[in-house]
C-alpha cells in the first residue's frame, strides 16, 4: 500500500515536470515575466513624468491662453539675480486652480521664485504686515528684500460695468499674469520712471483707470508739480505730463518747457477744445514744429469714424508707428471725445513729426465749439481732415513730445467704449518717450464668451443640411449596401 502510493507520487511529479517542460508552459512564463518588466517600466514613466514640470505635461488649452506666459514676463522672470517670495493667501480647499496653475508656471520659469501657500485660517495676522486692506482669499503678495506689493483677488479677476451700456453684460477679464509680473518687476527694481503731474492751470486729475495703469506698471507719479516755484524741471523727471487744462500757461512757463523739450526732455500733453478760455502759450509748443490748432470741435460725418451715433466721439484712423503699430496689429480703435483739429505743417524745424490718429475728409471743425447746434457744416467751419495726436522728436537733443487734441481721451467711460485701447495708446506713448524702460504692461486676458452670430437664412440652411440633407443621405448609403449585399447573396 505504501509503496503504491509513493509510487503515485512520484508519477505526479514526472508528470508535473514534463508539463512545465512544454512549449506553452514557457511561453506562459516568458508572458509573465515580460508582463513585470512593462509594468515596472510604466510604473518608472509614471515617477519620471511627475518630477518633470507640468508646462511639459500639462497643455494650456483655454480660449484666453489663461495659463501660458507671455515674452515680457519671461524677459522679466528669467533675468532675476535676486530671491522673490509669491505669499499665496488661500483658504485650504478654497484655491482658486487658475491661480494655481499659473503659480506654477512662474515657479518652474525661475529658480528665483518660491511661491509659499498661507492659510488665513491658520495665519490670521500675516497679510496684515503688507496692506491695510480687507483681504480676499485668493489674493496675493509678492516679496524681495524690504519691498513688498500686494496684489488683491479683485484686481486679479476684473469687472467692467462700463461695457453694460453698449453690449448689456458686464466684461470679464483675469489680469493675474499683468499683476504678478508687474509685482515682480517692481520689488526687485531700484529706479523706477518717474512721472511728474503739472499742476496750477486747472488740470483734471488722472481718471482712476489710468492712475491704477501706471501703478500696475511700475510708473512712480509725483502729483501737484509746479513750474511756479523752481528753476528748472527736475532731472529724475521722466516724463512731465500736462492733463486736460483749462487755463494757459504763463510766458515764464513756457520759456522753461521749450527748453525742457529742446533739452531732451518728455513731454506729454493731453488738451482739447476749451469752452470759456483760450491756450496760446501752450499751444505755442506744437506751433514750434509747425503744428497749428485749429478753433472749435472736430466733427466727421463719415460713418467709418466716428462711434454710436455721435459725430463728435471720434475713431479715428490710426497711422502707422512705434506708438500704434501694436494697436493696428491688434485691430482696436481708439475712440477720441470732443477734440481739437491738428494741421501738421511742412515747416517742422528739423523735428520728426508723426500723426497717429487722423480723421476722414469729410470732416471738419465746428467753429460754434460747445454752442453747436448741428452737425451740418456752416459758414465758417474749417474743412479737415485733420490729425488728433502727434509724436515730435525734437532734433536738438531728442526731446520728445505727444499730444493728444482731447481733454476726454482717458476718461474712463471712453476708454470702456474702445475695449481699453485709448488707455494702451498712451502707456504706448510713455514707453515710447522713456525708451529703454522696466515698465512692465501686460495686456489683461478676456474671460468673456465669443458666440458665433449667423444670419436667419445661415440658420435655416443649416437646419435643412442637419435635420434632412445629411440624415436622408446616410439613409441612402445603407439601402444602397444592403442592395449589393443582397445581388451577391
């Protein structure tokens, strides 16, 4: 009995042998073992690809490109040589991922930056050293030695109410690229330009539009500056700026600009049409290149250029250059209020003279000014066309001058009306004036939905192809190969 089993076992184990020594046994352990060597691999791919950085992993696919960077911020973020700290106040569960993602964007583009997450609920006190603000979860502060920026989550995420009243909805748009990267620039510059506000003549202040630009692009602003009591315009003034005055300059004065200009200087000058008062002097400064002003309000019956139903309310043509060329490529229009004819003379006193924005000839320049009462044209009027902006470079010493023949320009109303392009307009012209500059201006990125608008009989058309044409066409194809199917049975 014993012997009959053990010899049983040992027929199961020849049997066992035999059976593992066949061809299929080995190509099933062939498959086993290949199998562990391509999970192991996947496994190592999977490890590799988590440390590589998600720029190369992750594709920005939205509309607006919300998470890609542009040329500035790369020039900006890859030139660093000193540490900058992004303080990301977040509540835990609560980040915003846009946000996040662009963190990461900047983080991987330079070894410079650490972005560090705080909890306001675990840090309470923490943004308190940096604003007086109430903070918003989400916002951000930027850091680099003892200069700091904070950057709210309202001025990260923008609303324009202004569009309601041309379009019916409010425009949203995300400026956190435009914020960080101006953050970043500010606390690691030591000099930043300078922008002196003339002041004495009744001039407007800086629509808050505007104001918040110049911030945001690292403009210092050295408000209520007069000519009155100094000798000279200083020299850390960048760019003297002359917004919308409503009396003239004295002879003194202007003595001191022409040679402010003459001497290299940067001028600009935003002035229009005056109701109650008249500008000589200061006109005197274009009349030095050959440029003339005419009396009254620009109007242009033309269709093409002017906005809404308003003759008046400009949009004028924009002439190619270093000023307007971006707003060309980009297909804007600058929308131009209330302003004064330019005529740009031949006799320029070997300064380079530029037109930027010129109207069509069929306009021309209501010499009622305020009091019109049409805009037919009359006896007395002055046929145009005419220029609404001009760039002088002063041959002497390349001082350099742009002026825009509206008091209205940047009011924030009108720059709402041309999608913010009268505001880019300027800021084009203070980079072009200072040259060489680290003011940093990024456009910010329209969150707004783009519908296609087709007329009624495109919709009826392709109703007919999606509802008849290409469901009776398939129809077709399958009676037709069921027929032939049928022939060769």
């Amino acid at each position: 009995m014993k012997n009959s089993l053990q010899n049983k076992w040992q027929g199961a184990l020849a049997r066992n042998r035999q059976a593992l020594s066949t061809r299929t046994a080995k190509v099933g352990g062939y498959s086993f073992v290949l199998s562990l060597v391509v999970l192991a691999i996947l496994i190592a791919v999977n490890v590799l690809a988590s440390k590589l950085p998600t720029s190369w992993t992750q594709f920005d696919i939205s509309a607006a490109q919300l998470y890609s960077l542009t040329s500035d911020t790369k020039v900006v973020v890859t030139n660093l040589q000193q540490d900058v700290t992004i303080y990301w106040i977040s509540q835990a569960g609560k980040e915003d991922t846009v946000i996040q993602k662009l963190l990461d964007r900047y983080q991987e583009l330079s070894d410079h930056i650490t972005v560090v997450k705080k909890d306001p609920d675990v840090y309470p006190t923490f943004a308190q050293q940096y604003t007086e603000e109430t903070v918003m979860n989400n916002s951000l502060v930027v850091e680099s030695g003892d200069k700091s920026r904070y950057i709210s989550y309202d001025n990260i995420y923008q609303y324009d109410t202004g569009s309601y009243y041309t379009t019916g909805s409010v425009s949203q748009s995300f400026d956190g690229e435009g914020q960080i990267t101006s953050a970043i620039d500010y606390v690691v510059s030591t000099d930043l330009p300078q922008v002196y506000l003339l002041s004495g003549h009744g001039e407007a202040a800086l629509s808050e539009t505007f104001a918040d630009e110049l911030e945001r692009s690292n403009y210092e602003t050295v408000e209520d500056f007069s000519l009155l009591n100094v000798d000279a315009i200083p020299e850390e003034c960048d760019v003297l700026l002359i917004n919308a005055p409503t009396s003239d300059i004295s002879d003194e004065e202007l003595t001191m600009l022409r040679s402010y200009v003459q001497g290299g200087g940067k001028l600009v000058v935003l002035s229009g049409p005056q109701e109650n008062a008249d500008l000589p002097n200061l006109q005197a400064l274009l009349s030095d290149y050959g440029v003339t002003v005419s009396d009254g309000v620009v109007v242009d019956t033309n269709r093409d250029y002017y906005a809404f139903t308003a003759p008046y309310v400009l949009m004028p043509e924009i002439e190619s250059s270093d000023i307007t060329d971006p707003l060309k490529d980009g297909d804007y229009h600058v929308i131009v209020p209330i302003a004064a004819g330019l005529t740009v003379g031949e006799d320029n006193g070997g300064a380079t003279v530029t037109s930027l924005l010129k109207t069509s000839t069929d306009s021309f320049s209501k010499a009622a000014g305020y009091a019109m009462t049409t805009y037919d044209k009359e006896d007395g009027d002055i046929d145009g066309p005419f220029t609404l902006a001009v760039s002088v470079e002063d041959a002497t010493a390349g001082g350099r001058l742009l002026w825009v023949a509206s008091d209205y320009l940047l009011d924030d109303m009108y720059n709402s009306y041309s999608s913010g392009a009268n505001l880019d307009f300027v800021m084009n012209g203070l980079s072009w004036m200072i040259g060489n500059t680290d003011a940093v201006s990024i456009r910010s990125k329209s969150l707004d939905y783009n519908y296609l608008t087709i007329s009624s009989s495109s919709a009826a058309w392709l109703k007919v192809c999606m509802i008849g044409i290409i469901p009776v066409g398939f129809l077709l194809l399958g009676l037709d190969e069921v027929l032939r199917r049928r022939k060769k049975v």
